[in-house]
C-alpha cells in the first residue's frame, strides 16, 4: 500500500489530502479524512492527468468536479508514474489509444502551422506585391470598411501559426514517452 499526503495546489490554507493505492484501487481523501473518490487500478489510470504527472512532476486527476491539482510532491509524483506505467503495461489498449492522441496531436500542430501560416503568408505577398489596390474598386472598399476585420485575423492566424510547432512539440513529446513506455510493455510480455 502506497500513501502520501499532498497539499492542493489552490487551496487557500495548507491542508493535507491523503492519496492511497495499492494493485486494486486508488483512493483520495479529502482534508476531513471523508473519500474524494475510490476508484479501481484500472479506472484511476484513466483519470490521472499524465502531463501534469510527467512534464510538471504534480499528482493530478480529472474528476467530474473538476481538475484535482496538487503542489510538487517528489517522492509522490515518482511513485505515481511507477503506478501509471504499470497499469499502461496491463492496459495496452489504453496505451495505444494515449499514443494516437499523441499524434494526432502532433498532426494537429503541424497543420496549424502550415494552414494558418500559409494564409498568413499569402496575405503578406499580396499586401507587399499589390497592397494598396486603386480608389474605387471592391477591392478598396473591402480594405477600408474591413480593415479591423482582417487585422484581428491576421493576427489570430499568426497566433496560431507560431502555436503550432509547440503544440507538434507537445504531442511528439507524448508520443515518444508513451512509445518508450511500448516498449517496457512487450519486453516485460517477452520474458
């Protein structure tokens, strides 16, 4: 039985919340010692927010109330991704599907930077080649009642564009810690 206690990362006093697992079940329970939740093994793994875990080293789930965010906690946090991986290597269906998330995420990032990058991009070639179109074309009259309009646009898809090589950054990263984690898997299942 593994248990730590955490401080929540929003709270306003410095309560201790006691987390509790085993093989079979999760269990947190709140500063008043009552039960947050009880979830099995299987079920808890799916409730843990793993970026929290891995990329900020904090103890997180995503319950129906909400995000439980707790303060860094070390020894907690090391314990918690030895669980998670355990329970990705019972789960490898779980597993797969963390690792197509991770690449679409990816895919998605990618796409938002050639997408809104290349719309970008276009709108920039054409405002330096022919920019300024002559008094008296629909043109003009676009640029003048609609200048605000495509500004923020502009701006949105330039947003958006320098966004998305973080996120294809974010979801590689996923994608090649969820591999690694693959790998564990069928080399435990091989021996």
């Amino acid at each position: 039985m593994h248990s730590h206690q955490l401080t929540y990362e929003g709270g306003l006093t410095d309560a201790k919340w006691l987390l509790e697992w085993d093989d079979a079940a999760v269990t947190l329970r709140g500063p008043d010692g009552q039960p947050v939740f009880q979830a099995e093994a299987g079920q808890a793994l799916r409730i843990i927010e793993i970026f929290e875990l891995y990329a900020e080293g904090k103890v997180s789930f995503a319950t129906t109330h909400g995000s439980l965010t707790f303060k860094k906690n070390r020894a907690a946090a090391a314990e918690m991704r030895s669980f998670v991986e355990a329970g990705l290597r019972a789960d490898p269906e779980y597993l797969a599907q963390l690792r197509r998330h991770s690449a679409v995420t990816t895919t998605r990032g990618l796409a938002m930077f050639v997408v809104a990058g290349g719309l970008f991009g276009l709108y920039c070639w054409w405002a330096f080649t022919d920019g300024d179109p002559p008094v008296g074309t629909w043109q003009r009259w676009v640029l003048v009642w609609f200048g605000w309009l495509i500004h923020g646009m502009l701006l949105i898809l330039m947003g958006v564009s320098l966004a998305g090589p973080f996120v294809s950054f974010f979801g590689l990263r996923q994608w090649w810690r969820f591999r690694r984690i693959g790998r564990a898997v069928a080399t435990s299942h091989a021996r």
